[in-house]
C-alpha cells in the first residue's frame, strides 16, 4: 500500500511540474503573451528609461548566471534548482485551481 501512495504522490507532483511548465510556456509564446509584451515594454522602456533596460539585462544575466553556475560540478551547495522545482509546483497548483474555478489555464 505504502509502494502505491508513494508512486501515485510521485505522478502528482511530476503533474504539477508538468502543468506548471506548461502554463508558463503556454502564457509565454500565445499571442498578445507575456514574451510579446514584455519584448514590447522592454522596447518602448529602451527609449524612455535605458537606465531601467541596461539593469533588467544585467539582473537577467546574472539570474542566468546563477541557475547555470548551480548546474556545474554536481554540487548540493546550491537550493536554485530546489527553489526552481518548488516554484514549478506552486504554479502548477494555481494553474490547476485555475482550471478547476474558470474552466481555463
């Protein structure tokens, strides 16, 4: 019995990273999403704030950095990756109880 929570709590969790990924994605790459407008901010800001754009892009890279330098040389030191699959299946579960209330992701 013990084997069989454990696997169907495993399919869960393993469905809520999927359904969280695939929120994200699907939120992202629609039209009129996130990526458009935010290319679209990040464009219209370039002009009326270059201060503001040459900071995002420094902070996006050192993010990148960061979650990058946590995948080299197999060390445990690091909780990104932890706090990257936690954050993965707290979306998961609000799109799921999105789907539940609204029919919708």
């Amino acid at each position: 019995m013990r084997a069989i929570l454990t696997t169907l709590g495993a399919f869960l969790v393993g469905g809520l990273i999927l359904l969280g990924i695939g929120g994200i994605a699907y939120h992202l790459f629609r039209d009129d999403g996130w990526f458009s407008q935010g290319l679209g901010a990040l464009w219209r800001a370039q002009y009326q704030a270059p201060v503001m754009t040459i900071i995002l892009i420094i902070a996006a890279i050192f993010v990148a950095k960061s979650l990058y330098g946590a995948q080299i040389g197999g060390k445990r030191e690091s909780k990104i990756p932890d706090f990257v699959l936690f954050a993965f299946i707290a979306t998961g579960i609000f799109f799921l109880g999105r789907l539940i209330t609204t029919g919708q992701i």
